[in-house]
C-alpha cells in the first residue's frame, strides 16, 4: 500500500508537467489528466461533553472533539478525453476511520477508483468506487453549504461501488440509473445487488431539482431479508446574488423483524447562505431527524421495543476565503433530542448537545 501511494504522489508532477506543457494557443483545451487534492484540519469543542474525544456515535464527519485533526486529506487523477474516463483518489483521516471502519482495511483508504466510456452520444457508463448519488452533502466539506453535515446526509451513504449509467436528455435534464454492492458498501455484504436513480433537472437557471432513490436489501447473507426503500429530494434557489437557499428531505422504510410492517424514518434541513462580503458568507441551518425504533441512525436491524429516535436544532456557519485555495470555517451547532439519545456517563438522560467547530481546509 505504502509503494503504491507512493506512486501516485509522483505521478503528480508529471501530470502537471503534462498539462503545463500544452501550447499557447490551445489554452482553451482542457487536458484529459488532472490532478486534485485537499486537506481539511479543524478542531471541534463539545460542551458538557464527558465520552471523551468522541462524538455522538452518529456523528462520522468532523467526528473528534477537542483534539487538532484531520478530518480528509485527499489526493488523485482523473483521465477525461470526452469518450473515455476514470479516476483514482486516496484519502484518509478521521472522517476515514468512522466511516470505512467496516471496509475491507486495503480498500478503506480508497477514495474513488472508477473506469468509464460512453455507450453511445450524450451517455456515461461507470464501474468502480465513486461518490454516493445520494444527497444535497458531500464527503468535501469545501463543497458543503455548512461545515458539518447535517444528520440525514451523516446517516445516507457518502461513497458506493458498483456501476452507474447517466443520461443527459438535455442541458437541463439528467438521467443516472446504477446497481450497487449496497448502501455505502465498497465490498458486498450478501448475495443481493441494490438499485438506485437520481434525476436532476434544472428549470431555469436559478433552480436545480434532485431526486434520488434507493432500493436493495442490507441485511448479513445468514439474516432474515429485510429490504430498504429510500428517496432523497432537494431543491436549491438562488435568489440573487448574495442569496441562496436549499430545501432537502428524506424519507425511507425497511421491512421490520419477520416481514411484518415498516419501520420508517424521515428527515429535513433547511439551509440559507448569505454573501456578506467578497470573501465572507455565512449559512443558517435547521434540521430534523426522525427514526422509529432508531432503524438506521441507532441499528440496521432494530428490535421492537427499541426507543424511537427524534432530534432536531440548528446551526450557524461563517466562512472566510482568503485565496480561492483556502477556506477557514468556523460553526455553532445545537441539538435537541428525546429518550436521553444524548446521554452522558454524568447524565444518561440528557437530551441537548452543542458544540462549535473551526477548519482550515485547503484544495488544488
């Protein structure tokens, strides 16, 4: 593993070398081989906190507190010539090891590894590991409204394996079919393959429609099935220049123990992200989570009398980009929850919880 990163990172400066090498008249053509990295650093601070350096257990990003950390550090190529594809990126850090922990330890470190063609005009066919199809939020915090993710996108896949079909029926409309290992499986889990959709369709402008959906089975090979129906929807706005707002809601249900009846849970935010400045913008959030019998958030396979989960709270989120490398982050989170889903070792039946957050991330 040590031999083969080691390859990659050199393998960089001759892609760059590469690219720079292109005429001066051809500046207008993009280079088929690029290159990307980026590093978030942060330190996050729980109040009343008494489980050590951990967060909440649903909490996978930016998930240590009071401790300097990395939550990504990320590097790779990408190959595009506009009829052939493909990318392979490694990444680790503490968002890694929460969120890889049930992955096969050679391919934990794996952030995207993907070979792709076109079929025919105006279609993609992907196969490997790539981004979830999945959500408003990504694993790049950069590329996020809000420093931290909001619990529907922490407990939906970030990453998936498999192979992806997209569709562009015009500038305004696209169409991606994919079967999938599982629900943020590199490795599968059992016999079964999962399916998935995402539309994305932009009205004008100013507006893009997203809608993805999810349907497999997630349950160990040796367990009773239980099939998962998960849809995400979101809708962003931008109201003018300096104003953007963001609605997300999800909603999915797995067969409960014995094929008898549903457990259900759904989720929303609400986001808005004012520019205040040139180089300053701020972002307010408000969410929910809620979870009968706690199925996935708290257990892929929840008993009967397991408690429900319900949380909901808010957030406030300042950025400042001093270069358009840099990007240093500061947020103020609260929580409130029932059923003590915030206990402490000094209070088993707390119900709030905030913390604040600061990152320095930086991208090439």
């Amino acid at each position: 593993m040590k031999s083969f990163v080691f390859g990659l990172l050199t393998a960089l400066p001759l892609a760059a070398s590469a690219q720079s090498s292109a005429a001066p008249d051809s500046a207008a053509v993009t280079a088929p081989l690029s290159y990307y990295g980026f590093v978030d650093a942060y330190f996050g601070y729980d109040f009343d906190h008494a489980n050590g350096n951990n967060r909440q257990y649903f909490l996978y990003s930016h998930g240590r507190q009071n401790e300097f950390a990395i939550n990504q550090g990320v590097v790779g190529l990408r190959y595009d010539d506009g009829r052939v594809r493909g990318a392979l990126g490694l990444h680790a850090g503490t968002y890694v090891s929460a969120n890889y922990a049930a992955e096969d330890p050679v391919l934990r470190h794996v952030y995207e590894a993907y070979a792709g063609f076109r079929p025919f005009q105006k279609a993609w066919l992907d196969v490997g590991i790539f981004g979830s199809h999945i959500g408003f939020e990504s694993a790049i915090s950069k590329d996020n409204w809000t420093l931290t993710r909001s619990l529907m996108a922490e407990n939906s896949p970030y990453y998936e394996s498999g192979a992806r079909l997209t569709y562009e029926v015009s500038p305004k409309l696209t169409l991606t079919g994919l079967v999938l290992n599982g629900w943020q499986n590199i490795r599968e889990t059992n016999q079964a393959k999962a399916l998935g959709t995402q539309l994305q369709w932009r009205p004008t402008g100013k507006i893009l429609i997203n809608s993805s959906t999810f349907y497999g089975n997630e349950q160990p090979q040796d367990s009773i099935i239980r099939r998962r129906y998960f849809h995400d929807f979101y809708i962003t706005y931008a109201a003018s220049a300096r104003t953007s707002l963001a609605l997300v809601f999800d909603v999915g249900k797995q067969q409960s123990a014995g094929r008898r009846g549903h457990d259900t849970w759904h989720s929303g935010a609400v986001f808005v992200k004012q520019q205040l400045a040139d180089k300053l913008s701020a972002t307010v959030r408000g969410e929910y989570y809620y979870a009968e019998r706690g199925v996935i958030i708290s257990s892929s396979m929840p008993a009967a009398s397991d408690a429900d989960f319900r949380v909901a709270g808010g957030s406030l989120n300042l950025d400042y980009a001093p270069t358009p490398r840099v990007l240093a982050r500061l947020e103020g989170r609260y929580l409130d929850g029932i059923n003590g889903v915030f206990g402490r070792a000094d209070n088993v039946d707390n119900r709030s919880y905030g913390n604040v957050t600061g990152s320095v991330a930086f991208s090439f």
